[in-house]
C-alpha cells in the first residue's frame, strides 16, 4: 500500500512488536512525528513529538507508550490531526526508532513488529520492517500540504541506522537512508 493519499484529515499511527526474551534487554520502540514549517520543508523541524511530550497546539498526542511491547494489540500509538494545524506547518514526517539502552538493537532482532498508519477504517500503510531489518530507526511515511490546501500522504519506509536522537535531528531530510 504506497498510493499517495489526499485529503487527510486524522490518522493514527500504530506499532507493535514482542517483548525481548527472559533476561535480555527491553525492546523499546518509539514513535516520532517532527513537524516541518511550510516555508522550509526540508530544513530543521519545528517541533518533534515522541514519548513524555506532545505537540505544543494539541494536535499530535502520543496515546499509549509501552516501553517492552508486552500486552494485546499495538503497544504505541499516535494521533495526529492534521486539519488542526496551523497553515505555518507544511510536511509532517513520522518515524520509528529502537531505544539502544543496552548494545545495538535493530528491527532484524526484534520479534514480531508492525506498524500501520490509518484514517478511521482505512488503512493507509502498513509495514513489519522486514526490508529494513539492518536499521535501529525508519522513516515510516510523510504527510505534506502546498498551503491552505488538503494534506496528502505518501507511505515511505526508508531505513537508518544510529541513534534516536541523531535519527530525530534527520529524519526529515531529503536523504534519512544510511
């Protein structure tokens, strides 16, 4: 599912994945939405929202943040309302990134993961990161408007590898790919 989408006005992005073995490390993985000004789309991003924050207008609340995937159904999930946000705001870009408490985790070595991103009933992606299973963080899809105009969508899994924070700093420019 890669068709680009118009006319997005609410979506959630879900992930999940299994709890690591008895004993090893936690798998922690977090969603990132970085908001980027209409006026530079591809610069530095206005704000990012990921777990213990939300954006600064309300309209992009991170709802369930699990820190080891244990329990039914997706472990993290995101709201973004994109009809809410203010016309200064152009491209929205959303991610997944590893947690690397302990070592060098990647999706390869992560049992079980999905993520999709939905309108109400309809999914818009969905994805279990096996393309990009070398990576500690991917780019998982980006959402942009010209204006005032609808918001589109365009599903995009684009793989990194490095930490959260450095993923965060670059996941919106035009080459996340490492």
């Amino acid at each position: 599912m890669s068709t680009p989408s118009k006319n997005i006005e609410k979506v959630e992005v879900r992930v999940k994945w299994d709890p690591s073995p008895h004993g090893t490390p936690a798998n922690d993985l977090d969603i990132i939405a970085a908001t980027y000004p209409a006026d530079d789309p591809y610069g530095a991003p206005a704000y990012l929202v990921h777990f213990d924050s939300r954006s600064p207008d309300g309209t992009i609340t991170l709802n369930r943040d699990s820190r080891t995937g244990q329990g039914f159904g997706f472990d993290e999930v995101m709201t973004i309302e994109l009809y809410r946000l203010a016309e200064r705001y152009g491209r929205v870009v959303v991610g997944v990134a590893i947690q690397q408490r302990e070592g060098h985790k990647t999706f390869g070595a992560v049992g079980n993961t999905a993520m999709e991103i939905a309108e109400g009933y309809t999914k818009l992606t969905e994805n279990d990161f096996s393309d990009v299973a070398w990576a500690t963080a991917a780019v998982v899809g980006e959402f942009t408007r010209d204006g005032s105009g609808p918001w589109g969508f365009r599903s995009a899994v684009r793989g990194y590898d490095g930490d959260a924070d450095a993923f965060a700093a670059a996941m919106g420019s035009r080459g996340t790919e490492s």
